[in-house]
C-alpha cells in the first residue's frame, strides 16, 4: 500500500450539511436538512454608522424601527427580491449561518433561491455572497418552482398547474408543467407595497401617521379575518396635533385600502394565461390557482380571484413556508430535481 492510500484511509471526509435558504425582502429562512427550519427571521439589520459594526439582526433590528438612536441605522438589504446591499447581505448571512455551525461551514451545500426574472448578474451576485459567507457548494432554484414543489404540486405530472407565490418584494406567477416552467413571470407589487397602502390609507382616512411596522401588524392581524367588523387597535401620530393617538381599525378598511393592488396582482395573472399554450390553459381550468407565500392568507385575494378568473383558489398549507419547503424537498432527492437546479458552474 502506497503512502497516499493509508493517509487517506486514516482520514475521514467531511460530512456535507444540506441547507436550503430562502433569501427573501421581507423574511429570510434558513432549513437544514435532517433538522428542520433553524432560522426564520426578517431581513432587517441595524448598522451602527459610527463604527460600522452590525448592532441587530433579524426580528431584533426590526423591533427598533423607528425608535432607533441616531448613530444607528435600519437596513433592508433586499429590494423587490434581489440583493440591494452586497455587505449587509453577507454579514447578516455569517450571521444566520453561523447560528447552525456545528462543524465547519465551508463543508455545507446549499440551495437558495431567486426570483424568476433576475438578470444573470443578479443570479451571480446571490452565488457569490453566499460563497462569501462561508458555503462551498452554492445552487440556485428559481422561487416559483421551490414554491410550487413546496405546496404539493407534482412537478414531473405532464398536466398544468398555476402557482402564484405573494412575497414582501415581489410577486411571482408561474406555469408548472412537465418537469419545469413553461412559462414565469416575476412583478414588483407584493407585501410591501400593501404596507404602504395602509400607510396611506390610516393618514388620509383617519389623520393618523403610522409606521412601517405598525403598517404590518395591522395587515397580518386582519387580510385573513371573515368577520369584516373585527377591529384592530393602532397607536399613532396624530396629523396637525402632532400628539400620540390611538384607535381601532375595522378589517373591511384594510381590504378596501389594499384592493386596487390586489386587484392589480390579478390583473397580471390574467395577462400571464393569455400568454400560456391553450393545452396549458385547458389544464388549469381543471387544477385551479396555488397561492403560496406570505400574502397567500389574504382573504380578499382568494375570494376575488375567484370571482374575476372563475378558477378555484387552493392555499397551500404552511403557505408562507412554501419555498423553503420546496428546496428542502429539492434537497431529499438531488437528483430527480437536476434539471429545475442552477449550477454553480452555470454560464453567465
């Protein structure tokens, strides 16, 4: 036996970890195999501009917006699903993966996920932090597919079916038929712009500023409510007095104040089935729609799709888990899903 063989039989290879991550604007997820979801936090960090040094991360750094010291900053480092801020990514990254070392990171493998109409650069920029943070191997998966394999469709079933995954940046729609997307569409109207419409909605309706947070709170706590009177207490700035206000919101003033996005959402379903094969529109008068996502739980979504399209609604369970869900899954059998993975090696 040569001297190489037995230095190789006296070590042992590493064992790789699978991860699978859904880097998204609002929350980012973080599952490893074998173990479960390890991390499940908003996409936010706390900057401390004097130093630089990273302050919060995740629900920490959300809790403090707008009430932050001036030194320190508030950084959604995703914008309409892409990364917006190369450090800030990264950093908050080591710090998510650093949360489920066990052994060395740089033995892992991991699937993460991109919207479907990101540039090949944007697709480079997603392998490269990650690479930066620590991972060796580094996969992509387009969001519509992992969430359409995450809700339980049968990808490789030579039938149509139509996924809708609502975010925080963005929008995505898809056609999933025979293996793959026949046909996807990712837009820029999702979680965050319906935050914004509440927003809105509170300082014209009722003379009240409210903030991002606050914006959100409001909306989780009343797009999935069936009885339209239930109310919801807010706190507030109060226009022209500029003193603190309290007071209750009714859930049919938050359909109403975020229809005509909603209405725009299906808008851009509609216009996406005029585009697929007719054999492919057949198909899905017969599955219907999927919603996945955080927005999957809006009431008014369901019920006017359903009125405007004609075409039953199915929301996924554990729908705002659907994409991590589905990379996870990707990850149980790597090969049976080889032709929906990006290679690292892809060319750009």
């Amino acid at each position: 036996m040569k001297f190489f063989d037995i230095f190789k039989t006296n070590i042992a290879p590493k064992a790789t970890r699978d991860i699978a991550i859904d880097l998204g604007t609002a929350n980012t997820v973080v599952y490893v195999k074998g173990e479960g979801i390890q991390v499940d936090e908003p996409t936010y960090v706390a900057i401390n501009k004097k130093t630089e040094e990273l302050e919060h991360i995740g629900e920490k750094a959300k809790e403090i917006i707008g009430r932050t010291a001036k030194h320190t900053e508030i950084i959604r480092p995703l914008k309409n699903g892409v990364i917006s801020n190369y450090e800030v990514t990264e950093r908050m990254l080591e710090e998510f993966l650093h949360r489920i070392k066990k052994d060395k990171f740089q033995s892992s493998r991991v699937i993460i996920c991109v919207p479907s109409g990101v540039t090949q650069v944007e697709r480079r920029a997603v392998i490269e932090v990650v690479k930066d943070a620590g991972a060796k191997e580094v996969y992509l998966i387009e969001e519509p597919i992992a969430a359409a394999i995450g809700v339980g469709i049968d990808l490789f079933e030579p039938k149509g079916h139509l996924i809708v995954d609502i975010g925080g940046g963005t929008t995505e729609i898809a056609f999933i038929v025979s293996g793959g997307a026949a046909l996807s569409k990712s837009i820029k109207i999702a979680g965050d712009h319906l935050n914004e419409d509440i927003m809105e909605y509170v300082k014209d309706a009722h003379n009240l500023l409210i903030g991002e947070r606050t914006a959100e709170e409001l909306k989780m706590n009343t797009i999935s409510q069936d009885d339209p009177d239930y109310e919801y207490e807010i706190r507030g700035r109060e226009l022209g007095v500029g003193l603190p206000k309290s007071l209750k919101i009714k859930a049919s003033e938050i359909d109403g104040a975020i229809r005509r996005h909603i209405d725009a959402i299906i808008d851009e379903v509609r216009l996406t089935i005029e585009e697929i094969e007719p054999e492919v529109a057949a198909d899905i008068y017969e599955t219907g729609i999927f919603l996945s996502g955080g927005g999957a739980g809006i009431r008014i979504l369901k019920e006017r799709i359903e009125e405007e399209l004609s075409l039953q609604v199915t929301v996924g369970d554990d729908a705002i888990h659907a994409v991590v869900t589905g990379i996870a899954e990707v990850l149980t059998d790597f090969k049976k899903y080889k032709n929906v993975i990006i290679s690292p090696m892809y060319e750009y």
